[in-house]
C-alpha cells in the first residue's frame, strides 16, 4: 500500500500556533507530513533556516509521522523527491487565497501529480501570522498564546524591546 505523503511548506519564521494547528491536523490526514522549511529570497528572516528547523524540531518532536526538512528550488520538485502527492497550504482569510490558488495553479502546470489542499486555520489563529508576532515582539507586545510556549524565550531573544506581558492570556 503506498503511503500518503503530504508537505507543508512555510517560511516558519517564526513557528507559530498557527502552523501548529494546521501541523496537528495534517498529520492525523497523512501517512507522513514533512514540514519544510523554505528559503524565500523575497523575504528576510529574521531566525536563520538552522533556528527555524531548530525550533521546528522541538515543537514537533512528540509528532510520530512528522518529518522536518529544508529545501531551496521548486516546490513541486521537492514534492517529487519526497515521493509527497499533496501539498498543503494553510489559509487564514480570504486575502491568502488569491495567492495561494495562483501558486497551486503554477505548481499544477509544473506536475499535474501533485494536489494542493488548502486548510483553514482554526478561528482562533486566523490573524495569526508570523509577521504579526516579529512586529509585536520588535515592539516589546506580548506574544504569549501566539506561539508555542517553549518558544516564548527563543523568539523574544532576536527581539531587544522591553516586553510588557505578565500573565498567560
């Protein structure tokens, strides 16, 4: 029986609870959910791709069926390499959409073999980007609840603002 091989792919810069949710629910759809981390040279990390496979690799570690990679090129080549038929896309809002379906009709042209599967962030995470908790945090906000807990300190560390967060929300 072949394996169903799914990717999710992402800047991850950095992880954060949303990425958990749609990590957690891929993984019960899959056979195998390889997380990658890609190197987008239109944006500018913050968190070296070491730090983001790090921090990945530490939130995911209890994850049996989750495997944490990197990859550089064509998503669609990647997917190929990884024996990967689907690839998910993580959808906040409407705005993601528009991109996200031009970037899955792309790929589709590129290999008809491999399906995207858009997933709708739970409610609870669909203001939630990675941007938004780099902007918090560079201006000393409270990113508690925003990204997973064993980040907290890693994530406020690239951040010299003076955070005002006292309690868990």
């Amino acid at each position: 029986m072949t394996q169903k091989i799914a990717i999710y792919p992402g800047s991850f810069d950095p992880v954060t609870n949303g990425h958990l949710d749609i990590i957690d629910r891929g993984s019960k759809i899959f056979d195998r959910l390889i997380v990658a981390v890609l190197e987008n040279p239109r944006k500018n990390a913050v968190f070296s791709a070491k730090e983001r496979l790090d921090m990945l690799n530490l939130v995911l570690k209890d994850f049996t069926n989750v495997e944490v990679d990197y990859y550089q090129g064509l998503l669609v080549d990647y997917a190929e390499q990884k024996n990967a038929q689907v690839i998910i896309k993580g959808l906040r809002a409407i705005s993601d959409f528009e991109y996200e379906f031009q970037m899955a009709m792309i790929n589709h042209k590129l290999n008809p073999a491999v399906e995207t599967m858009f997933m709708m962030t739970s409610s609870k995470f669909s203001y939630l980007s990675s941007s938004i908790v780099k902007e918090v945090a560079s201006y000393g906000g409270c990113i508690r609840g925003l990204v997973p807990d064993i980040l907290y300190e890693m994530v406020l560390s690239k951040f010299e603002a003076d955070v005002k967060c006292d309690t868990l929300p």
